[in-house]
C-alpha cells in the first residue's frame, strides 16, 4: 500500500469457485493458488467532469488521469512480481485491458480477459461493485 494502492486483498481459487471462466486464476498461471489484487485511486474531480459531460476538458483530464492509473497499476504489478520472484514464489502479472482470451470465438467481439480485475476485486474484498460495474472502495468511492 506504501506504492499507492487504496486496498488491497486476496482471492483464493477456492473464493472464486463458481465463478465465470474469466475468474479462473490458472489460465494466466497452471499453479496460481491465490491472486493478489489491488485498486489505485483516480481523481474524482477529474471522473465527475467527465460524467458531466464538461467539454473538451473534462474528457481530455479524464483520458490523461485514466493513462495515469494505469501507468501506477503496471508499477505497482511490476514491483509485486519482483518482490514475490525475491521470495522463491512464481508469479504473472495481469494487467488490465492489454491481453484478451484470442482463442475463443468472436473474441474481438467480446473481448474476453484472461482474468477478469472487477469481479477478483469483489471477491477479494478490495472493492464492491457500483454504478456500470465499477468497483468502489470503502472510505473513498
């Protein structure tokens, strides 16, 4: 959390069970036990101007602060690999919206994750979901 992640759980194949393919954890990694997963912070001032529809800025802070987030989320995976590598323990990072399952049918259509981030947050306690399937965290949105 000291790298800015607001939460942080875990996610057991066990507390994923029942789940949708894309919460199967060992189609990113055969011998995944447990997923790690976190949330990093947006600005809300930047998100509500964007909702409001305020022109062109609005969009423009929003797309910025969006690239922003997920340049901190590739950061605080990296560094999580590397420390779990350190300890002896395999690990993969997954990072949002860059890989999508291709093997399957109208995969471009769907645009399948190989492990789906909003529904391994809920699960793990990171977040409940909100408003269009957003994951809000306790003490801040």
């Amino acid at each position: 959390m000291d790298q800015g992640a607001l939460s942080v759980g875990f996610a057991t194949k066990e507390t994923l069970k029942g789940g949708p393919p894309t919460t199967d954890m060992t189609y990113v990694m055969p011998e995944a036990e447990t997923a790690i997963c976190f949330a990093i912070p947006l600005d809300k001032v930047k998100i509500r101007a964007y909702l409001r529809k305020d022109m062109p800025r609005g969009k423009m802070d929003h797309t910025i602060e969006t690239g922003d987030g997920y340049l901190k989320t590739y950061i605080v995976a990296k560094n999580t690999v590397d420390f779990l590598e350190k300890k002896g323990f395999k690990s993969a990072p997954v990072l949002p919206n860059s890989k999508y399952r291709e093997e399957l049918d109208n995969w471009r259509v769907l645009v399948p994750p190989p492990l789906a981030l909003r529904l391994v947050a809920a699960r793990s306690g990171v977040g409940v979901f909100g408003w269009s399937g957003n994951i809000l965290v306790k003490d801040y949105g």
